[in-house]
C-alpha cells in the first residue's frame, strides 16, 4: 500500500529543506521568501529497516550465494506543499492549492519553527504553539465549509431513505460541525460499525487526518532540545538544516559524525519510521533468493489479506500461512533449524499478521 505524507507549515519553517534533507538530495527550492514552494514536490522514501539486511545475510549462507539478495524496503512518499498563510480557508497566499494538495495525502507533518535566526524572514510565525494554531484554525475552518454542505446533502439522503445508517452519518457529521464550531480540533475518531468506518474515511476533511508535529530547532540547540524536552506522541524535534548536511554525509561518516555526538539515528530516521507508525502500519517481511523485502500493512490486518498486498490473486486463491518471527528465525540461524526447532507455523484465514514475521504463502 501507497502512504503519502503531506509536510506543511506557514512560510519559511524549514519545510523544503527537511524534504530535501530526506530525500537526500536537493530537490525542493529553500528560499528565504514566502512560497517558494507552489507546486508540491514527491520524493519517496525508504522505512529505515536493519532487520532486512540481517535476513539478507542469513539468506546468503543458507543458500550459499556468492552476494546479498536485493533488499526492498518499505516506503513511504513524503509531499513537500506550500506554505500556509492566515486566512487560507478563504484563499488568501495559495490557500485554495495548499489545502487541496493536503486533501490528498493521508497523513500530515507539521513543521513548526523553534529556531531564532533574524536572518530567516518570520512571515506569520511567531512562536511554536502560536504557528500551530494558526494551521490548525484554518484547517478546522476549511472542514467547516466542506462539512456544512455535507450535512445539508446527508439530511436530504436521511429524509428519502429513511436507512438508520444515513441517520448515523448524519449524526456523526452534525456532531464534528459542532465540535469545528466550538474551536475544537477534530483528531481522531474510533467508530465501531466497518460500515460506517468505511463511509468515514472517505470524507474530504483536513481535521481528521493523522498530525505529526516537527519542531525545527537551530543545529546548536538540537542535541540539548532532544535531551532537555519531553515530547508528546505526537511530536518530534529536528534541526532540518543538520540533516540536510547529514545527508551529504557518506553512510560510515554519518555513523561517526552521529557516534561522537552521541544519538544513534538522524532525526530523519526517527521522522520517517515515527511517521510509519502514525497511520497504525506495520511491516511483514519475506526472503528469498529473489529478495527480501518488507511489505506495509495495517495492524490487524489478516494473512489473506496481507498476502494480497503482494499481488491480488494470492489474497483469492490463499490457502494458509507459514509463518515465524523476525527475532525467531535470527535466533534459529536458519529457515531449517527454525524448521527442526518447530518454530515456524502452520496459519489459517483468521491469523493476523505480526510485525516482524517472516512469512510464505501458500496459495492455489
């Protein structure tokens, strides 16, 4: 499955130059003026994933090759957008654009300043919780709009049919107009009927979207912010100029330059596999002469399913599952002790795949 990440912000927080920074290379425009961004950059990005080079050896010693099998990571594709202005629900900067570009993506990283350079112009920044509101508002009152003409369309539907579920989503949609009325942010919502669920996530709404905050904070002050601050789930600090120069970095001379300053990931890598997680993913994994690779799924998701990830007929010719996990087979040192040791298992339509296992399906 396909992940789009959407990185947003108000002018000049450091937004394209984090996304030059993860792709490694410098294709977004970093200028110190508003909009220098306009039309959305893509680049893909690897899961950073060390149990894929590990299953990569024991595949080359069990089956004598004389080379590593292709390693294929999961990735996900980060969306560099705009930056947000006050009064975007209504069209002012790019507005229209920026949030229509958001509407795409499935989940949202807010870059927000936290650094003080008087060089870099503050173009409606203030201070880290101030920004963040201002993206917020304007989000909850682009929903506003959308949602009232949401409710005016699902009350006509409720009225004709008469179906109980019409009468749900119109509750549920009367009940989030309520809450964007109030100044609330909207967030996540559990909703227990799949049927409803599924109607859910297809709403065009900006509020509902998974949010990751990044605090952009100087080169200086990143090690001590890291250190010093207690962040929230949701949160994580990063001093994207730092990684854009990481990323010219060698890997060896990454690894050293991180070692003597005692953090063992990039910000980036912590970014990107904290981003993963957001949307509820995990990764299964399989090895082989062919590759070994790591596939994105949702938690909980069954092994027919799963097995469809990897090409549709499997999910509907699927018969069962053989399956060990990651930690388990390092252990065994090979698919044949694993097998001799009794560790691999023999699953049916109802096992849901765990992150980490190393599966084989077997299909008609």
């Amino acid at each position: 499955m396909k992940l789009r990440v959407g990185i947003v912000g108000l002018p000049n927080v450091g937004k394209s130059t984090l996304f030059n920074a993860l792709l490694k290379k410098r294709v977004a425009l970093s200028a110190n003026y508003p909009f220098a961004t306009i039309e959305p950059n893509v680049g893909v990005v690897a899961v950073p994933d060390e149990r894929l080079l590990k299953l990569a050896e024991l595949v080359k010693d069990e089956e004598k090759m004389d080379s590593l099998p292709p390693l294929v990571p999961a990735v996900v594709e980060f969306v560099d957008i705009a930056g947000l202005v006050k009064g975007a629900h209504q069209g002012a900067g790019l507005g229209n654009q920026f949030l229509s570009h958001i509407r795409e993506v499935d989940a949202i990283i807010q870059v927000v300043r936290d650094f003080a350079d008087p060089d870099i112009i503050r173009e409606g920044s203030v201070n880290p919780d101030e920004d963040k509101l201002v993206i917020e508002t304007e989000l909850a009152l682009a929903d506003l709009q959308t949602i009232e003409k949401l409710v005016s369309a699902q009350e006509k539907l409720a009225r004709t049919t008469h179906d109980p579920l019409d009468q749900a989503r119109l509750e549920i949609l009367q009940q989030l107009e309520g809450e964007l009325e109030a100044g609330k942010v909207v967030g996540k919502y559990e909703i227990g009927d799949e049927r409803i669920a599924a109607w859910f996530k297809t709403l065009p709404l900006l509020t509902i979207k998974p949010m990751l905050y990044v605090l952009n904070v100087s080169e200086n002050e990143y090690l001590q912010k890291v250190l010093d601050r207690e962040y929230n789930e949701n949160e994580i600090v990063i001093s994207a100029r730092l990684e854009e120069e990481l990323a010219d970095y060698t890997g060896e001379d990454r690894k050293e330059y991180l070692h003597e300053m005692g953090i063992e990931q990039t910000g980036l890598e912590r970014l990107v596999v904290k981003a993963y997680r957001l949307l509820g993913l995990i990764s299964f994994l399989t090895a082989g002469k062919k590759e070994v690779r790591a596939w994105t799924i949702k938690w909980g998701t069954k092994a027919p399913q799963a097995a469809g990830v990897i090409h549709t007929d499997f999910e509907k010719g699927f018969i069962r599952v053989q399956a060990i996990s990651y930690e388990k087979l390092i252990e065994a040192g090979s698919y044949a002790e694993a097998k001799q040791r009794g560790w691999i298992r023999t699953e049916g339509k109802d096992y849901q795949i765990q992150d980490g296992d190393v599966v084989e399906f077997m299909v008609s």
